[in-house]
C-alpha cells in the first residue's frame, strides 16, 4: 500500500517535471529572437546575426530546438551561456554551492528559531510575550526582503561597520588556512543569512503559533495534562508533534518563495549563487542561463514537495493507514 | 546545583567565542595577505570571456586594453595615433600601402619576441573572425611581412583608419595561432597568465567575482606603481558604490548618473565625468520610397521644415539638466566634441527659440489646429516616439521633448518599449527591403575612441539595410564620406568632416540631444596622483578601454593596505558566534535540567 502510494507521488512529481520543461521550452522561445539585441553592436552584420543562430541552433524550425533541447536538458546539458560561452550546467553547478548554503542556513535559522518562538508565543497567548512575538513576525512577515537586506546592509556594515556589506568572501585575497577562509565566508554568510532568516521567519511563527494555539484546545491535552504531567511535558512531547505538521507542508511551499527571496537577496548581497546568476542573466536576456535555473528552481520545488509528502508520510499515521 | 553548572558551560561557551572575537582578526589578518599593493576596481558587470574572438561587452575592452596593444595606440594626450606594437609608420605616395616597423627589442610577457608575424596573424585572423573587429580591415588587401620586424599593409583605396582607427589588438601567434579557428571562435578558454604586451596581464579569472591582473615583467614603459589590478564584481551597481564609500574598492568604472552627485560629496571620494564617443538622439525615419516602399510613417517626418522647427523647440540644455541630472553633455551635431582632433561646432546649432520654430512651421504652411496640432492637407503634426524602457534617461528625454515641442503644435505620442520591440522596428524588412515602422525614437550610439568614420558612417546610403536607422540617402555625404576616409592629413580631413556635419545639420537625420560621459570614481586616500587621461584635461581615471598610460602615474594614496582586500573578519562574526553558542549552551542546559524530572503520577505512554 505505502510503496504504491509513493510510487503515485514520484510519478506526479516527474510529471510536473516533464510539464516544467517543456513550458521552460515555450515560455524562452515566446519572448523573442535573442539574437536581435546584437543587431546593434558595431560590426555586426546579418552574415555575423546569421552565424551566431546557427551558433545557439536557432536557425533550425521550432519542433527540431524542441526535440534537441529535451534530449540535452535529460543529460544535463543545458546549452551555452549566450554570454560567456560557458556551458549552462558549469555556471549553475558553481553557483549551487552558495545557494544552498544561503537558503540552508536561512531556513534552518527560520525554522528553528520561528516554531521556537511560535511555541513560545503560543503558550503564552494573550500576554505581552505574545503581543510582542506577534508585531515582531508580522512587521519582518511583510517587509520586502531587498527592504530588509538594505537596512541590514545600512546598520550593520555602514553605521556600526561590523559586518561586510557584500560579496561571499573576501575579494583577492589568497588564504593560507582552511581556517581562514571558513572564518571569512562565515563573516559574509550572516547579513545575507540573516536577511534570508528574517524573511521566512514570520510565515514559520505564525503557522507554529496558531497550530500550537489549536492543538493547545484540544482535548487530549486537557487529558494529559489531567495525569498530571508537568506544562512543559504536555507541550514539547504531545502539542508539539501534533502542531509540526502544517509547518512541514509550509516549509516546501515556502521553498518557491526562498528561490524568488534568494534572487533578490542574493543580489543586494553580491552572492555568487543562483539568485544573482539568474537576475544578472535577465540583464543580460541570457535565455539559456535562466531557463538553467528556472529549471534549477522548479526542480527543487517539486522536489520540497516530493520530501515533504514523504515527510508526512512519517510524521503523520493518517497518511500511512491510508 | 545541577542547574547552576549548566549555566556556568554555556556562559564558559560564550565567552570563549568573545576570546576567539578578539583573537579571530589578528589570525585572519596574517593568514591573509597577499603582499604588494593592489589597485582594486570595483564593477557590476564584469566581462564574460577572455577570448577576443566572441567577446561582445563593453566591459571586455577594460581588460584587453590593458593586456594587449594595439598595432598604433592612442595617445592619452588626445587619442591621436600613437606608438604601440609598431614603433613607427610610413604611408606611401598614393596612399595605398603603410609600413610599419616593430621594436625588435619588444617582448611578449612570456619572454618571446613579438613580430610581424603576430601583427599579420591578428589583423588577418581577429580582424576577420572576431566578432567586434570584423569593420576595420575592409579595404586590406594584402599584409606582407618582409622580415620579423616590418609590416606592410596594402589597402584597395586610401584608408586613414590603418593608422589610428586599426581598433584590433595584437595577440602573440604562438599561442593563439596554434587553436584551431573553430575553437577561438567557440569556446575556447585561453591559459593564463594571458600573454600580454601591456602593464598588466590576466593571472586570474573567476567570471562573476574577481579579475587579477599582474604585472608584465617584459612590459616595454615605465613601471607602474601598483604590483597588481582586481577588478572586483559586485552584484550590483548600488552595491559596487557601496565598497567604494566602505573603502572596500579604490575606484568605480561606472556610476549611475543618479548617485553621481551623492557620491561626490562623500569624504575621500572623487568622481570624474569624461567625455566619451556616444551620444543620444532623436532620430526620424527618411527612408526614401524606392528603397523602403513598405515602410510605415507619417510623411509629415520627412518635411526638412519640421524637424528644424522641432530642432529650435529642444532644449537641450534642459534635457541634460533634468534628464540626465547634469551629467551629460548638450550634444551640437553628430560627432562628440569628444573628437578633438576633428570636432568643431556647427554654425547651424538650433539653439532654443521657440519663436523661429512657429515662424518655421507658419512659412511652411503648417496651420495650428484646434487642438493644438498643426495641419496641412489633411496632415497633421503628430509622431510616435518609441524610447526603450531600459533607460530612464531615454524615457525622461522623451518626455521633455514631447513637452517642448506642444508649443509649436507637434505632438509626440511617447511609447516605451522594449530594446527588441525597438529593434524590430527600426530593422523590419519585407521582401528584402527594409520596412521600417516608426516616426521617431530615441537611443544611442557609441563610437571608435580616434577614428570618427564609424559614427559617420551610420548616414551613408550604403547603410540602408544595414546600420543606418535614419535611412538617410544623401549622394553628396557618401561622397564627402568616401574622401574624408582616404584622407591622411588631419587638417584636411577635418575641413571635410566639418561639410559632412553641416549636411546632417541642415537635413538633420537625427537631432542629437547629449553627448555621453563616462562617470567615474575614486578614493582619495587609497589612491594618489590620479591625472585623467584619454582625452588629457577631463579626461577618465585609467583611459578605460583604449590604452593604460594613467596606470604609470598612479599611485597608492596614504590609507592605502598592503592588499588584505579588507579581509580579516569583522568584529561581527565572534558576536554572532557568541551568542549562538551561549544560546546553544542556555538551550542545552534547560533540556538536561528538564530530563531530571520525572512526576511519580506519570501514565505510561
């Protein structure tokens, strides 16, 4: 029963792949002839225009780019970078890393730190604690991100020069130690991881404290608390179980949302990752570069939401005895 | 008790990350230096390849310039030709066929000999495959190499631009000359260090973070001050401003022309505004109908009395100063004042007069309508004027001049499109003509830093179909065209560009609005004796892409590091790790002081 039900979400996940790629496919090829940016550099004439379609396969009818590009894109080779002439997948592949370690840090730090203080809110609702956590999440819930990362950058890099303003480690500088340079991206990683943090921490808090203010209600917390297991018991080994579940649905939704963050925080910041490969590849109509991390991104949201339901499948006994 | 003791290791925890605060920078800051000092320029858009022969950015051209020569350079004083891999040059009696002869005692930075062969191999090989270099040897014939130390260059018909206008750099043939064409124009990926003839060459190449450039031990001028050049990529060009006001970078290749002013009241910063080649116009669609019978406009744009009464209804010392916040400069006619060796001011210069506009547009029969538009046979006086949606500077401009011209009753209809959108009409064709389908539009144009012909030549016939995006026809400037390129003598030559200039004055194919700076800047502390350069007097910081002479007098100012690129870490991180681990450990504790307790009612589970 359980590996039929798997096997259903593997299929619709990579049928929301296939779907993904082949939108990514039409989606690039509706926004225009990439070559004619180039009509007007110096020099260029149509022979050069010619040369350059047959160059990027743009000279063959659409069904042919199609067949090609879904043969190259199932062996990773996602085509080359209009602008640097680097094949797709190396850009991305460098990018990845920093990406990861931004939006894992972020998460993380949001996760913990928002069903934390979610709990924390939440048993204590209604009292100042409450009030404050509350303003707190709702007020960095909607603030923009690039607002936050500003501020951030203002206060903590410009006013109270503590922390550098950008980039993901030192620029030119040649480190004798691992050490070192562990210590100087780790320097770098916490305005931006802190930007990341505070914009997914409202949507964490919030979901925590009102699933915990819910299963706080019900009546087998009354029950256990009747047995007379202490507060704090009741609530880490009984409330909090039950209340995690929509948290872990939260968390791979919210995993588009950390993409479409990390552009923008990504970029303030001068992270080398997928974020600022992406918006400097809008920059520069480098179709190839974002359908790579368009795909990159969609990629890794279905595949959240893959986890997620397996998650579930654990954490939940409903879904198993389904 | 318990408790007490866990406490005591989360606060012992805490403080040993207040140690390592205090500890951490010191280590950091020995195990990081990388000696010598280091020019860092800071930019938002670094270059994407290396390779000459498939480079198209603007931002490529910094760095070439810098490792390369060209065969003539230009001199920093006014751009005019000057010695660069030929030390010397003769033209002979009709003009067709220049010598040059080579310093023999010049030297690759990797030790080898730098000859005709790699003059003929670059200017036969990149100077046709290349993508940006393909224009500049049209008229060569043939390019002969009698010994290692002389070339000849033969040209169909006289060309000027064989000396100063060869815009394509000298690369050593015993190493490019060994990669199949294929691959030079593919993707091929040069070793570094990147064999060079200039000050400094590529040793390192992280596209998206951080260009090295280091010196040339066989660099042929005076040595530069700085052992080294990093150009540093920032995500944006906010952000790139930022290091410089932080102290992170010593100079910004480009300001926005929002920030500009902000940017030069900051302490310790200077910013420079240098002329450049390029220029912002209102251009107008003249296509003849023999040569674009389906193009699509109002024919009232082709009435020569209309765009002149347009031309003295632009302020165009307005635009500069709301449009482009006065970093600009109010452009007169269609060569840069930017061109000192051949720019002169138009006599025909419209400036402002709003009265002999009326008068222009009453004697041409134009009536003002109701509405206030002018008519004439069923004509009415209103225009598309598309403007990409990129550039502010373009949309505002538009604006304004949509606003100065509804008192002399043209109407401008702005739409802002995109740069494609804006492309494909203005390079539509049907049936192999070009169909295009505007009235007017603005955008802009950049030239070569000596030679004007490419900016001349986007008014030739021949250009219709190709470059021209006015598709003006004009036998006469063809032919004026025709001449000024054969000329040699810059006087004579000037003399001709200056009737060309007149021409398109009187006809005005476009109404140039600014001529375009180049907006830079500087630290004052971290870098001394800044003398900008390319042209001399207001020119740019560094002669950015066209040559490096302001690199030999540049120096590292007073607050200037040993090159620690502002490593070491900041005071930040041991207060981040202090609280982590002291709230870790206050965690850890409140867990183990949990599990002691144990209620005897408990129910098992």
């Amino acid at each position: 029963m359980s590996g039929r039900w798997l096997a259903g979400k593997v299929a619709a996940a990579l049928l929301t792949l296939a779907f993904v790629i082949v939108f990514n496919f039409f989606l690039f090829r509706i926004m225009g002839d990439p070559t004619t940016q180039l009509a007007r550099l110096p020099g260029s004439s149509p022979e050069q225009i010619e040369k350059l379609k047959a160059d990027y396969g743009l000279d063959k009818p659409l069904t042919g780019q199609f067949v090609d590009y879904v043969g190259d894109t199932l062996t990773l080779d996602l085509g080359i970078s209009q602008r640097s002439r680097e094949p797709v997948w190396d850009e991305i592949k460098d990018a990845i890393p920093w990406t990861l370690l931004l939006v894992g840090v972020g998460t993380l730090a949001a996760t913990l730190l928002g069903s934390w203080l979610g709990v924390v809110a939440a048993t204590r609702r209604g009292k100042r604690a409450d009030d404050g956590l509350l303003s707190f999440s709702l007020f960095t819930y909607a603030a923009p991100e690039y607002w936050i990362g500003i501020i951030l950058i203002l206060v903590f890099a410009v006013w109270i020069p503590i922390f550098p303003a950008g980039l993901q480690m030192s620029p030119g500088v040649e480190f004798n130690s691992w050490w070192a340079e562990v210590t100087d991206v780790l320097d770098h990683l916490i305005l931006p991881a802190t930007a990341m943090t505070l914009m997914l921490l409202g949507q964490y808090f919030l979901i925590m404290r009102s699933s915990m203010v819910d299963v706080l209600t019900e009546d087998f917390v009354t029950v256990k608390r009747a047995t007379g297991l202490p507060w704090h018991r009741v609530v880490r080994s009984h409330a909090v179980p039950n209340a995690l579940l929509p948290l872990v649905t939260i968390a791979a939704i919210q995993f588009g949302a950390v993409a479409g963050g990390a552009i923008t925080i990504e970029t303030i910041f001068s992270w080398p990752g997928l974020g600022e490969l992406s918006f400097t590849a809008i920059n520069d109509k480098d179709f190839p570069v974002l359908q790579g991390t368009f795909l990159v991104f969609s990629v890794g949201v279905i595949f959240a939401n893959l986890i997620a339901d397996c998650l579930y499948f654990y954490l939940d006994p409903r879904v198993q005895s389904r | 008790m318990r408790r007490r003791g866990i406490a005591a290791i989360s606060f012992a925890l805490a403080a040993f990350s207040a140690v390592l605060a205090v500890a951490l920078p010191a280590a950091a800051q020995d195990d990081s230096s990388s000696g010598g000092s280091v020019l860092r320029i800071g930019w938002a858009q670094d270059p994407s390849t290396l390779n000459p022969f498939v480079g198209l950015d603007e931002e490529d051209y910094n760095v070439w310039a810098m490792n390369w020569d060209l065969l003539v350079n230009f001199d920093p004083e006014d751009l005019s030709p000057a010695p660069g891999i030929a030390k010397s040059w003769t033209v002979s009696d009709d003009k067709k066929t220049i010598t040059f002869k080579l310093d023999p005692e010049a030297k690759w930075s990797d030790g080898e000999p730098i000859t005709s062969t790699d003059v003929k191999w670059s200017l036969e090989t990149l100077g046709s495959e290349g993508d940006l270099f393909t224009n500049y040897t049209s008229n060569v014939t043939r390019i002969d190499t009698p010994d290692d130390y002389t070339v000849v260059v033969h040209t169909s018909k006289p060309d000027a631009r064989i000396i100063g206008g060869l815009f394509i750099y000298i690369l050593p043939e015993h190493i490019w000359g060994k990669v199949p064409l294929k691959d030079l124009t593919g993707q091929y990926k040069p070793d570094l260090p990147l064999v060079g003839s200039g000050p400094f060459v590529v040793t390192e190449y992280e596209h998206g973070r951080i260009i090295r450039m280091e010196r040339n031990p066989n660099f042929r001028g005076p040595e530069p001050a700085f052992d080294e050049v990093q150009f540093i990529k920032y995500g944006t060009q906010d952000a790139t401003e930022r290091a410089l006001q932080l102290g992170e970078i010593d100079m910004v290749m480009e300001v926005s022309a929002t920030n500009f002013a902000r940017l030069g009241s900051e302490p310790n910063i200077e910013t420079v505004k240098s002329p450049t080649p390029a220029y912002t116009e209102l251009a107008f669609n003249l296509c003849p109908e023999d040569k674009c019978p389906d193009a699509q406009f109002n024919p009232a744009v082709q009435d020569r009395d209309v765009r002149q009464a347009i031309a003295y209804a632009i302020d165009r010392e307005r635009i500069n100063t709301i449009a482009a916040r006065e970093t600009s400069y109010p452009a007169h006619g269609i060569l840069p004042e930017f061109y000192k060796s051949f720019y002169e001011q138009p006599e025909q210069d419209y400036p402002l007069d709003v009265d002999r506009a009326n008068q222009i547009l009453d004697d041409a029969g134009w009536v003002m309508g109701d509405d206030g538009v002018r008519e004439k046979d069923g004509e009415r006086l209103e225009f598309d004027l598309y403007v990409r949606s990129e550039s502010t500077y373009n949309i505002q401009a538009a604006k304004l001049v949509a606003e100065q011209t509804a008192p002399i009753g043209v109407k401008f209809n702005v739409q802002v499109v995109s740069v494609d959108k804006l492309t494909d009409l203005t390079i539509q064709k049907v049936d192999g003509k070009p169909a295009p389908d505007f009235d007017t539009f603005i955008w802009g144009w950049g030239g070569d830093p000596y030679d004007p012909s490419f900016l001349l030549s986007l008014f030739l016939s021949t250009e219709i179909g190709g470059l021209s995006d006015s598709f003006y026809d004009n036998p006469a400037y063809d032919k004026l065209f025709a001449e000024q390129a054969g000329t040699f003598d810059v006087a004579e030559r000037k003399e001709i560009i200056k009737k060309m200039v007149a021409i398109t004055q009187r006809d005005l194919p476009y109404i140039v609005l600014t001529y375009d700076p180049n907006l830079q800047a500087y630290r004052t502390d971290t870098v001394a004796n800044v003398e900008p350069a390319c042209p001399a007097d207001g020119g740019d910081i560094i002669c950015e892409q066209v040559g490096y002479a302001p690199l030999s007098t540049i120096t590292p100012g007073d607050a200037s590091g040993s090159g620690d690129g502002g490593g070491g870490q900041s005071p930040g991180l041991a207060v981040v790790a202090a609280i982590v681990f002291g709230f870790g450990g206050w965690m850890l504790g409140l867990r183990q002081s949990r599990r002691r307790e144990r209620e005897p009612l408990e129910l098992p589970e």
